[in-house]
C-alpha cells in the first residue's frame, strides 16, 4: 500500500473541518476527491502532504493552486533546480511529456496560466514520487492542456505510481474511484469529542 490513512481528522485554523477520514491508495490507483468549494478537499489534500499537522513523507509530490515556479528563471533552469534538490535527473524527458522543450529558454514570468501549469506539474515528475496530490490541475486551462496534464497523470499511475486529485472534471484515468468529501463532513459532536480527548 502506497498510503494508507485512517480516522484522520482535518483542521482549518482553530475548527474541525473533516473527521474521521480513512482512504487508501495502492500502485496503480487514482482517487478522485469530489465535493462543493469550502468543503475541505485541500484542506485534505494538504494533511495527506504533511503541509498541516506536522507530518511529511518524501515520497508524496504535492501540487496546489501555485505552480510553485520561480518566474525569474527559464523553463530549463526551473526544472534543474528541482532535479539537483530531488537528484532525478529527467529533465529533458519531461520537457518531452509536458510538450516544454519548445519553451525552454523562456523565463517563467513571461509564461501563460497552462504553460506553467505544464511546468509545475514537471516538477513533480521530477521528484520521483509514487503518490501524486494534485489539488484542481486542470482548473482554468484549455481543453488541449487539460489533456496534456491528464496523459502524464494516468501515465504515472500506469507505471505504478498512484494519485489523489481534487478536480470536477472526468480525466478518464483507469481504476480511478470516487471519495465524496462530505461523507467526512466534521459535525459538532466530533469537535465535542475530540475537545473532551484532549485535543484541542
């Protein structure tokens, strides 16, 4: 099992968001995080990261709402950084997935929304983690760059990785499974219990 979670519960500041949560990702599986705007699906997204409550596993790739780039650099200067801090040297192979290699000498600052979207996702292949969180990857690009980000992602998962992917659109990702984030919506009584344990 690639991650394995069980009865995680989420905070947003100083309030209990999702309680309870359990989820599990093998080799090869996507699951697909479904629910309305505020309903904690970064929230989510950034525990399993260990971007919020003090945990960290090296082979999680996380990408948000940022692309996480440095505009002052190229393309290529971007994604050689990353590879000399993650010691996966692929550079010019994922230039070639992303459709970047065209793009290389271009400084990131002059790039549009879905080319650095491009660019923030070669970031993770280039950690070389197994499980991918991506939270929204497709939200505001084309239809051609969607289909660009959904190919890398079923490749990964292909090759044995897995992914767990806020996003309102079908990707069409084989094996992909459905978890409808307000089946974990926290209610008061949790945040009761979990005040009585000791928690808070």
């Amino acid at each position: 099992m690639l991650l394995n979670v069980s009865n995680l519960n989420c905070m947003r500041a100083d309030k209990l968001i999702l309680s309870n949560v359990s989820l599990s990702v093998d080799n090869g599986d996507c699951l697909i995080l479904r629910g309305p705007n505020g309903s904690g699906k970064t929230t989510l997204l950034r525990y399993l990261a260990g971007l919020s409550g003090g945990r960290y596993n090296n082979n999680i790739a996380f990408s948000g709402h940022l692309d996480g780039v440095k505009s002052t650099l190229t393309v290529r200067e971007n994604l050689e950084f990353w590879a000399g801090i993650y010691g996966f040297d692929q550079v010019n192979n994922v230039m070639d997935q992303l459709l970047l290699t065209s793009l290389q000498d271009r400084a990131a600052g002059d790039m549009s929304a879905g080319q650095k979207r491009r660019l923030g996702l070669a970031r993770m292949l280039l950690t070389g983690a197994s499980v991918w969180l991506m939270d929204e990857p497709t939200v505001s690009l084309d239809t051609a760059t969607s289909e660009v980000i959904a190919k890398a992602i079923k490749a990964h998962c292909e090759n044995g990785g897995a992914a767990i992917i806020s996003t309102h659109i079908d990707l069409d990702i084989p094996r992909a499974r459905i978890l409808t984030i307000t089946d974990f919506t926290a209610k008061p009584t949790d945040h009761k219990n979990l005040f009585l344990e000791g928690v808070f």
